[in-house]
C-alpha cells in the first residue's frame, strides 16, 4: 500500500510539457523506489527478501530518495527537460484515461456542457458558411482593381500558411504551381508585395507551395517612380527593406530635392528583368522626406508582418494554364483529427487550457489549430508524442492572426495579430497590434463597433476563415495604432468533449457538420 496521495492534473506551474504531473510526497516516493528495487535485482534475492522480512532499501535512505524524487519533479515543473518530459509522457500516458474516469466534475458539469455544445453545433452550418463568405471576400480584395494593371498577365492566387525565421519571408499555397518561377511578382490589389523566390516541392516547402521574399526585404530592390508631388517630375528611385516598421526604406532618388509623391513599381530595363514589367503600375506606397537632408521613406500601405492573407502571384500569359480560381476552405478537408480532453480545463484559476489525446505521432505540430464545429477555440501548446496541450483563446499570450467583417461594411479589415489578455465579465479581451486603420463610425458609446472575427492566414497549422466570434472592435481615428478588442460570450473550450486538432501527413480525417 502506498502510504500517500497521487493526483494526476495537466501540468503544474508554468509547466505544460509533461503528459502528466504527479503531486507527490515524500512517502510515496520512498515507496516507489522501494518496490522499484525488485525490478533491477535477481528474482531470488527479492524471494528471500520478501520471506525473511529484510528490507531492500532502507528507511532513512527510502526518505531521502523520495524527497529528492519529489524535488525532482518540482524542478521539472519549473524547468522542463524536453528528453525526460517526453519519457514521462509514454510511462504515464495510461493514467490520463483514468483520472478522465476518475473525475467527478465530468457527472456534475455534464448537462451543462451538452447543452453549450449543442449550441455551437447548431451554429456550424451557418458559421461555415460565413467562413466561406469571407475567404470569397478575401480573395476578391486581393484581385487588382484597374484593368490596366490585369491585361496581359495571368493571376495565380495565393494563400499565406506560414513564415519562417525570417519575417520577410513568407510560404503560400497555390492550387497549380506550373508556370510559375523565380522573381515573378506578387501582389494585393494594386499594391506591390514581394517576388516569388522558390518554388516546392524543395526544401522547407510542399508541392504546390512557394516561398515570397517581401519587398520588406534588405536584398528586394525594385525599381520604381513617383511624380513630385509639387513640381509633377518624374523621379526614379529603388525601394527595398525597411526604414522603420511600416515604413519601406528609399535609394538613390534621382532628383535629391523631391518633396514626395506616390511611387509606383517602374522596370527601368524590362529586357534584363522581364519578370518587373509584370509589376509595372503596381503601388507601393507615399514617399516622404524625413527630417534628415537627403532621407526619404515611403508608408507602405499593407501590413506585412501580420495583414497577409491572400496574395495574388503575376505571371506571363498562357493558354494551356489560365488564371485559377482562390484556395478552397481547409474546414471539411481531410487535415483533422479528433482529440479527446485528457482534463477538464486547467487547474490554474489563471489558465485558460487543458490537456487533449492527440500528438506528434498522430500528425500534430505545436501552433495546431483547435476547433470545436467551424470555430477556433484553441492551439495547441507544447505537444507530446501523445498528447498535448491546448491552449484556449482566453490564455493570457494565447495569440492569433484575425480578420473582421463589420455590420453593413463588405470589406474585410485586417486587424494584425491578436495576442489575449485574458477573460473579464465573460468575453476575452484581445490586444490588437498592426493591423488596417478602420475608417468606421462606432455604433456605440464605447467607441466601439461590431463585428465578426475570423483567422487571417499566415500561422502555420491554423486555416484561414475560421470563425473565433463577434466582438466588439474599437474604430475611428482614435483607436488607431494598438487596441483592445472584445470577444464576446466566448465558450469554455475547456468543458467541451469534441475538440479537433489541425494535422499533417495521412493521419486526418474529414469532419461533417451534424
């Protein structure tokens, strides 16, 4: 008999690595490591031992080698050992079904939770198709609006899935990759974003992706033009890499005394880089002069840390392969797997996760998206070979990539990155850094303005039109720059019991709405 007390939870402290965490006293390890003996002696020597009453370890040594093991652990929940987590993770992975049984909150909680997942199920068909409806508006805002910069060029939609170490680079996935090359252009509307620098399958990227070196790029230098905004002359110039955030840096004007003006992409020698040409016309933004003699920068008019979603690649004309159609919605493809809760919530009062049945050998990455229905309620954390945590949206840093749609305003608005600052008076408030400015009215005193908000692309693993809920979104000049949004009648993710996970590889499954 032990002569102590386990109890299995998510984690402890900052710690969520470990499958399991146990909550030990000394005795109980003096016990283990007592028992443990028997397993590295000769099957005689633990007869005789057993027979003659003699005890293998002794009691002050059983003491002490239990505290130290229960130290240990402790030490472990403040510093993680990747290697030793993960072996904990296969040993103690059994006892996540029995503490499940084991629980009693299940069997008080159960109507309640049915009742709010029968809710969110309701809503999937109608909140699918609002995901659906903005990806559609997605892709239309990323088309270019004047003919002249359409006519003779092919258009390749893109969609931003991820980024690498560096910033100014960024992965898209296309439906058909043929024709398409090194240096081609690519663009948002009218305005310029970057060139296509390789094409997969290669390393670090799939068949039917690209990688895109944005013009926020030291070594992308485009060549462009802008009319002086107070004589009218022509002034050439190269733009490329950043002067300071939102601000791309400016070269070699050729007029020193310009005042400033809108500068478009220009090929100054199309026959030598026949791929510019394409861009030709293409906006980057207003030049200004600094306060420096001889300094200029431009305001690019995108955000091109976290405003990039659908992009639209520029290519030379071809009959066999015309332009293609946006990107499908990932909701109903086959890159899910159902992850069952290994934990009601968190026992931290201040975390808002749980621990669910899916890992790295089912296809799961760290980032993963969490969906319950056709919204967003989570990503996973630190993910085990087994299981993982996931982190809901009212986690204090728990961070995604959102886009809003506001009442009676088609026009979908990019709203950066948001990062949550936790729960309140039952929403999730969400502080928002980057994004778009809202020319809007508020609809309220708050200063506020209602929308829904979606997942923008760009965050490996979580797909872009999931729905996460509407909110309360501050507008107007005032609220530019950083904002707090509000997430309003946010779901305890951490009660529900049919939580998907985002996948790579064979492992997925195609969900149904019910």
């Amino acid at each position: 008999m032990l002569s102590g007390r386990v109890r299995f939870a998510p984690q402890v402290g900052q710690s969520m690595g470990a499958a399991v965490v146990v909550s030990v006293v000394p005795a109980i390890g003096a016990n283990i490591l007592s028992g443990a003996g028997a397993l590295f002696l000769p099957s005689g020597v633990c007869t005789i031992a057993r027979e003659t009453g003699i005890a293998l370890v002794s009691p002050p040594l059983k003491r002490t080698l239990g505290l130290l093991l229960w130290l240990g652990l402790v030490g472990m929940a403040a510093r993680p050992i990747g290697p030793l987590e993960t072996l904990l993770g296969f040993v103690l992975a059994p006892l996540g079904p029995a503490a499940e049984l084991a629980s009693p909150l299940w069997i008080v909680r159960r109507p309640e939770v049915r009742a709010a997942e029968r809710d969110l199920l309701a809503a999937w068909d109608e909140e699918a198709r609002a995901g659906q409806e903005l990806l559609a508006a997605l892709a239309r805002h990323a088309n270019p609006t004047d003919p002249a910069l359409v006519d003779g060029r092919r258009l390749v939609h893109a969609e931003v899935v991820g980024r690498g170490q560096d910033p100014d680079f960024v992965r898209a996935r296309v439906r058909d990759a043929r024709g398409l090359e090194r240096d081609l252009p690519v663009v948002h509307g009218d305005v310029f974003v970057g060139r296509v620098q390789r094409v997969g399958p290669a390393v670090g990227l799939d068949l039917g992706e690209i990688e895109i070196q944005l013009v926020t790029s030291p070594d992308c230098h485009v060549g462009a033009r802008a009319a002086d905004g107070e004589t009218g002359a022509e002034v050439d110039m190269v733009v490329g890499g950043l002067d300071e955030p939102r601000r791309l840096a400016v070269h070699s004007p050729s007029d020193r005394g310009f005042s400033g003006g809108l500068a478009r992409v220009h090929a100054r020698l199309p026959g030598v880089d026949p791929h510019l040409a394409l861009a030709e016309g293409y906006r980057l933004g207003l030049v200004r002069r600094g306060l420096d003699p001889g300094h200029w920068s431009l305001e690019a008019e995108l955000d091109y840390r976290d405003g990039l979603f659908h992009l639209v690649v520029l290519a030379q004309p071809d009959g066999s392969l015309p332009s293609d159609e946006p990107m499908p919605q990932a909701l109903a493809d086959h890159g899910w797997r159902r992850a069952d809760p290994l934990s009601h919530g968190d026992p931290s009062p201040w975390r808002d996760a749980a621990r669910v049945a899916v890992g790295t050998a089912h296809g799961a990455r760290t980032g993963a998206a969490v969906a319950f229905g056709a919204r967003l309620v989570g990503r996973l954390g630190a993910a085990g070979p087994w299981s993982s945590d996931a982190l809901f949206l009212g986690d204090v840093g728990f961070s995604v990539v959102a886009v809003a749609l506001f009442e009676d305003d088609g026009v979908p608005r990019v709203l950066g990155r948001l990062v949550s600052l936790g729960r309140e008076d039952g929403a999730v408030r969400l502080r928002a850094a980057g994004g778009e400015p809202l020319p809007l009215d508020p609809d309220g005193e708050d200063g506020c303005r209602t929308a829904r908000l979606f997942t923008g692309s760009g965050d490996a693993g979580v797909p872009s039109g999931l729905y996460l809920g509407q909110a309360r979104v501050p507008v107007g000049e005032a609220a530019e720059g950083e904002r707090v949004v509000r997430l309003l009648a946010a779901s305890d993710a951490g009660s529900l019991h049919e939580l998907w996970v985002r996948v790579e590889g064979a492992a997925g499954a195609r969900r149904e709405a019910r």
